[in-house]
C-alpha cells in the first residue's frame, strides 16, 4: 500500500483488521502541529490525513513488533521487539533512548526521590529505578557485534533534529502575545500518551493476540508523537520549496509532480502579517502531507527496493 496516495481508510488497517478508528485524534493533532510549527489554526483535513497515516505507521509497526515477538517466544510485545526495529537507524534510536532515560527520571521524581538520590543511581546503574535504562542496555548488549549499538546508549551527541525544532519554536513565539503563548505552551505539552486507555484503544490492542505491555506503550505513544512531528518537518520544507521567489529562472525546471501540487497550493498562500498572527492559508495543506511522504518514501536507484529495512506493502516507516 503507498500512504503517500492513499491513506487507510477509517476504520481499517493496511492488513484489513479493524482497527478501533472510530476514536479520533484529530483535534489534539491540530494543536501538536501548531506546537511543531503549523499555523496557529491548522486545518482539520490536514489533521485527518496525518492521523490516517500516524495510525496505519502504528498499526503495521505494532504487525512487525508482534511477529519479532514471536520468534523470541514472548507473550507479549516488550520493549525489545520496539528497540530491535530501531536498531538501523542511530539518531532514531539515540533520541528513542533519551526518552526512556527521561521516563525513568520523571518516575524517580513521582517516588519523591531527590537529586542526590538520582545522581547515586545513574552512577551506581541502579535497577529499580532505572527500569527502562536497564532494559535497553541488556538487549542492545545481546545484540550488539560491533559495539555501535552501546556507542549510541552511551553517546551524547547533539540531536540535530531536536534542535532544529526548538529554532523554529523560538522564532515562532518571536511576536506572540501573552495569550497566543500560553495557547503555545499548552499545545506543547500535549502527547499520545497523555489518556493511555485513548490510545490503546485508537490501536485496537484489545484486538491483538500478542500485547504490548506498558513500556511498550510508552514507547509507541512516543513514536506517534515523533512520527507528527517529522511529518511536519518534512511538510514545511514541501511548503518552502512550493513558494517560488517570482522571477526565479529556475521554477520552469520543476518537475511534473512539483508544478502539479504547486499549481494546487500556490493560490492559497499569502505572508504572515505584521503582528505574527497566521491566516489560515498559511496552515500546512494535505498536499504538503502526502508530497512529504512520497518524497520520504522515494528511492533512487537499483537498489532502492533493499535500502529500507522496514519496507512491507511499500510503507517506509517515519519514525524508525
């Protein structure tokens, strides 16, 4: 199935299973994408189209976790069917771990453990408290021949990604007021895992004959989250690229597929307005959604179809 063309539809996974899609992310989905760099009022087709693909990303990951699972001969989808999935793309699984290094350090805070303590137990490697931490360091030792894998746990490089989003946030709140901000923050605490019953729901888990436990589900309400979040960055840059400068010599040179989903944006753009609030038009469109993935699923070459390591029905997965 290619989900650049066609999202699937309500209701249905890739696979044809039913899929609980009746609950609805889509109002919360528009203020991710506003906290991502969206307009402030993003549009809800827009939205609609990036659950659809954010779901069925989920649904065939949640497909392959099961089966890994059951070549280990669990009974339940754990964290290291998810790490397993991970373990080809570095920066995915770098920024993957700090994640879970941030969800054992938000449970020691809940306990009421203070920072001595929390100092004591990175050092000491404790494994009560560090639950997670311990989980990815024993799998990813277990399958580690190289020792890149342990470099990433281990490692503490800048994650370009991340910081390009706070950039963007910050240039974003340049010429908010007080109350456009405040809308700002709380759109920036929103997630997948906020209702946790929600979201297991949404992907139907009760449907399921192997489960995810619960550090499972954190880690797929994370990788909803990151799947947004590069479905904007890559949106935005398709929104850039369509704007072409008048007079630019070079727009007569764009491609068929670029001149065709210009032709049907162009019109509906117009410039931020001085005081910073955004028009709708300036919303990303569900043009710039499906371009991004046809982009992102795009390979060049006669080895294209063994570049990707999680390529099933023609789905490259975003966030792994």
């Amino acid at each position: 199935m290619n989900i650049a063309a066609s999202p699937v539809p309500t209701g249905t996974s890739s696979t044809g299973r039913s899929t609980g899609k009746s609950i609805s992310y889509a109002v919360e989905l528009q203020s991710m994408m506003f906290s991502l760099g969206d307009a402030r009022r993003p549009l809800h087709e827009t939205a609609v189209l990036v659950e659809d693909v954010v779901h069925t990303q989920l649904i065939n990951l949640l497909q392959q976790a099961a089966d890994i699972s059951q070549l280990r001969g669990a009974k339940v989808i754990s964290a290291e069917d998810l790490l397993f999935l991970m373990r080809k793309d570095k920066n995915k699984l770098r920024r993957l771990l700090k994640y879970m290094f941030f969800r054992d350090y938000k449970s020691k805070l809940v306990k009421g453990l203070d920072e001595a303590e929390l100092l004591e137990d990175k050092l000491s490697g404790s494994s009560n408290s560090n639950k997670r931490q311990k989980i990815a360091h024993e799998f990813l030792s277990s399958i580690d021949q190289t020792g890149e894998l342990l470099a990433v746990l281990e490692g503490d490089e800048i994650d370009e990604v991340k910081q390009e989003r706070m950039e963007r946030a910050e240039r974003q709140t340049r010429m908010m007021d007080s109350v456009h901000y405040a809308e700002f923050c709380e759109s920036r605490q929103l997630s997948f895992s906020k209702k946790a019953c929600k979201f297991r729901d949404w992907l139907d888990c009760s449907s399921l004959e192997i489960k995810p436990n619960a550090v499972a589900m954190e880690m797929l309400a994370y990788l909803a989250y990151e799947t947004v979040a590069q479905l904007v960055d890559l949106a935005l840059l398709v929104r850039q690229d369509m704007v072409t400068e008048a007079g630019d010599p070079f727009s007569q040179t764009n491609s068929a597929t670029f001149i065709q989903y210009h032709s049907s944006a162009r019109s509906s753009y117009t410039n931020t307005t001085a005081c910073g609030v955004e028009t709708p038009s300036d919303a990303i469109q569900p043009c710039h959604i499906r371009e991004a993935i046809r982009r992102y699923g795009h390979k060049v070459g006669p080895l294209s179809p063994f570049t990707s390591a999680y390529r099933r029905n023609r789905m490259a997965f975003l966030a792994c």
